[in-house]
C-alpha cells in the first residue's frame, strides 16, 4: 500500500471558524503525498465556509467540501464518507502533534498487514489537558475501545459493516466501533504515539447531561450488538476514562 495510496480525511463543520483554521493548517502541514480532505458543513454563519472556500483554492491537497443542512453530526459524517474516495479513511476536527502522523497510520497498517489503525491521543482546552487517551491493545469485553479521532480503516471496513447509525445522538462512533470489533474480524495496528490533540467539550464530553446520554447509548450499542455483560463492560469502560484523568494528572506532574 505505501505511500501510493489515498487517505480520506473527513471533517464536519458548523460555525467553529477558529477551530476550523487551525484543524486545516495542522493538515496542510502534514507530510503524506496523497490526502484528500472531505468537509461537510451544516450551512454555518460565522465565516467558516469563507475558511474552507480559501482553503480549498490554496491547499496542496485535494479538497471536496459541501454545506447544507444535515440531521446531526453523524449524518454529516456518513455525506463526508459518501463524498470521499481514498482506500483509507479517518474521520478528523483535530490538531495533528506530528507532520508525520499520517503517514505513520498508514505504515502501521501496511506493515501488520491490518485492515486498520489507532494510535494515542489528547483532549485539551486552549489551556490545558483534560484526558489522557492511551488504550494500546485490548478487547471489548474489558472495557476497551481504541480512540475514535485516531481510527484508520481501510475503505472495506465500510463497505463491509456498513455507517453511523444516526439513531444515535452521542454515541454512533462507539456503536460502529463495537459492531466492527466484536468478533475480532477487524485488526487493528497499534502505534504508541500521541498523533493528535483533541478539542475537548464536543459532542460526548460537553457537559454532564451529555455524558449520561453517551453512557445510556454505549450500553445500548453493547446490547444491539449481542455483548453478553453489558453493565459490567460499562463498569470497566468507564473506569478507564477515569483512568484516563489521572494519567493528565501524571503527566502535569511530570
């Protein structure tokens, strides 16, 4: 696979003009020959389309994008997905940490011969770190999950086990991660690298009401999917977020 091939990155948009500035510059510094970046926004107001209007004119990368309204986040992402052509595709509103990090996603999955790729990632405010995401190996049934912003599927993936569900307000990602994984007919290569910072407060860490309603829809993406156990694979899911903060913590201290 190697360089020759084509990465997806798909993001969605709606009125996060400086976030979104930044998103697409941490892109354009990236290293990979062959991106194409997907942008799906929901008819935002604030200048954000002007954003992706000079992007798209200037960027060394392909560029498609389209705006109009959608039914939710998930929905905007499944367009993004519709829209874009790479045989890898990663779902991306973030700040890349490295110029290399795609490029690493895709080695590590030519390398283990895999059908995808995950790696280590942070969520921060403008001042600090909230979270800590480092999940390495592991199974659902522990309570495991590899960090959705930092998911690197090739593109029959997809085809395969279909999209988003948008029944789903906070969780779909969870969902479709659980509806891949759980027989173990997906492997994923692991890179130990913190690849990108996440803009924290978005749609399942915003406030507490949200949380909830991700916790109450995780247990309902276990159940839909024939996991045995549920609760307890809840229990253990959400001792590893908590894990995930004293790891902030840790690393602060450092």
């Amino acid at each position: 696979m190697g360089e020759s091939v084509k990465v997806s990155l798909i993001l969605t948009t709606y009125n996060c003009i400086e976030n979104v500035k930044r998103t697409l510059e941490s892109i354009e510094m990236q290293d990979f020959p062959k991106i194409e970046v997907v942008i799906v926004d929901g008819q935002s107001t604030d200048g954000t389309i002007d954003v992706i209007q000079e992007y798209a004119k200037r960027s060394k990368y392909e560029v498609k994008w389209l705006s109009e309204k959608d039914q939710g986040i998930y929905d905007a992402m499944n367009k993004g997905y519709r829209l874009s052509t790479g045989e890898v595709i990663a779902f991306f509103n973030d700040l890349f940490l490295s110029d290399h990090a795609v490029k690493w996603m895709v080695e590590a999955i030519d390398r283990g011969n895999c059908e995808g790729a995950h790696a280590d990632l942070i969520y921060a405010t403008d001042d600090k770190v909230i979270r800590y995401w480092k999940m390495g190996r592991g199974k659902i049934r522990q309570g495991w999950m590899p960090g959705h912003p930092t998911l690197y599927l090739k593109r029959e993936v997809y085809e395969k086990y279909g999209l988003y569900d948008t029944n789903y307000r906070c969780s779909a990602d969870y969902e479709f991660m659980v509806r891949i994984l759980k027989n173990n007919d997906v492997r994923l290569a692991y890179v130990p690298v913190t690849i990108l910072r996440m803009y924290y407060g978005g749609t399942s860490t915003g406030s507490m009401g949200s949380y909830w309603l991700s916790v109450k829809e995780g247990h309902q993406a276990l159940v839909s999917n024939g996991i045995k156990n549920a609760w307890l694979i809840d229990l253990k899911r959400t001792l590893r977020v908590l894990w995930q903060f004293v790891r902030r913590r840790d690393m602060t201290d450092d």
